[in-house]
C-alpha cells in the first residue's frame, strides 16, 4: 500500500540549530510529495513540495529534495527559530488517486531560545 | 479572505447525540475533504468530494456522514458518536488541477 513514514518525534533544539527531519515513503506510481506545518492550535499550512525526482522544493529557509532512489523527501533547515516550532507532516500525493493525501505521523519540533 | 472555516472549534458531547461539524471555503474550490488527526497517526481521510452532489470513502469512513449539496459547504456528520470519534477533525479543500490543499483550522471533538 501507500504510506508515509517520519521519524519519531518529539524533536528539541537550541535555536540556531541544524534541523533534519526524516522522511520516507512507499508507494505504487510516481506521487508528489509535501511538508505540512501545523502550528499551535492552527490547521496545517503547505511548506513546500516536490512533484518529481530530483526536484528540490524550498519555502522560509527550509529544504527537502525528491530522492527517488531512496524513496525519500527528508526536510532540512540550516539555521531554526523560535519561531519554527511546530508540528511537521509529511505526504504524498498520488497523481492517479486525485487530491488525497496520505500522511505520516507528523513530528513535533521544539526549538529553545 | 481566502479560507476554510469550521464550526464548532471545540465540542463535548455524549455517546449517542447526533452532531454536525461544518465546514465552508469561499475559494470556489471543487474538492473538499475530511480528516481526523490522532496522536501516532497523522491525519487520515474520512470522506472527500470531488464536486456538487459527488462524495466518496477514504480510509476512515465508519461511523460519518457527508452531504455535498452546494459547492461551498462539505458538512461532517455523526448521527451516534461514540468515544472513539473524539479526535481533531481538519476540513480541507482545493481546486482539481492544484496540489494545494487548504485546511481549516480544526474542531476537536470529546465524546463521552
């Protein structure tokens, strides 16, 4: 089947930190893949996306490149705030299936001042 | 604005009580879509419409109803809740031809 797996969270650093956060995926066809962020009693928020291989999506500072060998989509960011507390989710998107999305489990990231 | 609303944001309730969460987007967006957010599990689908009149399963679909009568409105219905249903329902929606889909901002649910 489809599925999305994130790596366990929660996930606590000290602002100005290096942020990775894994994410990989099994699924029939060739699915576009996001980052969600949900922040503090807020719906999810689009971050970025990637439609196929090798594309790099990017929005406020964070990465995640589609790596189609290795079936992942994991999110980087060089520098965190504060302010990027939250909950991250990962999914994909199955052209064939239409407009569902499958996600992960979501991480929660914590960032100290 | 562009948005997604729902109503209530927050809800206790007892086991048996029928209860509608509504949800409404005013960006003229064809698809609308269900889902519960439970810890460990990420967000699952319920139901989803791909228009007016036109609604099918997701993953989750026991225990819910959806209506689709106008193109604005994708109400969520649960005509005997039970314990298990208290979760964070997320409405969202989209046009067909965009990957982006915008969600609202979630009605947690307590069934006693």
């Amino acid at each position: 089947g489809n599925s999305v797996t994130q790596m366990e969270g929660p996930v606590t650093l000290s602002e100005e930190a290096f942020l990775t956060i894994n994410c990989t995926y099994t699924a029939t066809g060739y699915p576009s893949l996001f980052w969600y962020v949900q922040y503090p009693g807020e719906g999810l928020q689009l971050l970025l996306k990637a439609t196929k291989a090798d594309d790099k999506g990017s929005n406020k500072g964070f990465e995640a490149t589609y790596r189609k060998e290795t079936t992942s989509f994991h999110l980087e960011k060089g520098s965190v705030q504060v302010s990027d507390s939250a909950v991250y989710f990962c999914a994909l998107r199955l052209i064939q299936g239409a407009q569902k999305l499958v996600f992960g489990q979501g991480t929660r990231l914590t960032i100290n001042p | 604005e562009a948005q997604v609303t729902q109503n209530p944001r927050y809800l206790i309730t007892v086991t048996g009580k029928k209860l509608t969460v509504t949800c409404s987007q005013n960006m003229n967006h064809e698809y609308m879509s269900w889902y519960r957010q439970d810890p460990g599990l990420g967000l699952r689908q319920i139901y989803y419409s791909m228009n007016v009149e036109v609604t099918d399963k997701g993953d989750v679909p026991e225990g819910y109803k959806v209506s689709r009568k106008e193109k604005r409105n994708f109400p969520l219905i649960l005509e005997s809740p039970s314990p298990n249903q208290t979760s964070l329902y997320f409405c969202a929606s989209s046009l067909l031809e965009t990957d982006t889909q915008y969600f609202g901002p979630g009605t947690r649910l307590t069934v006693l």
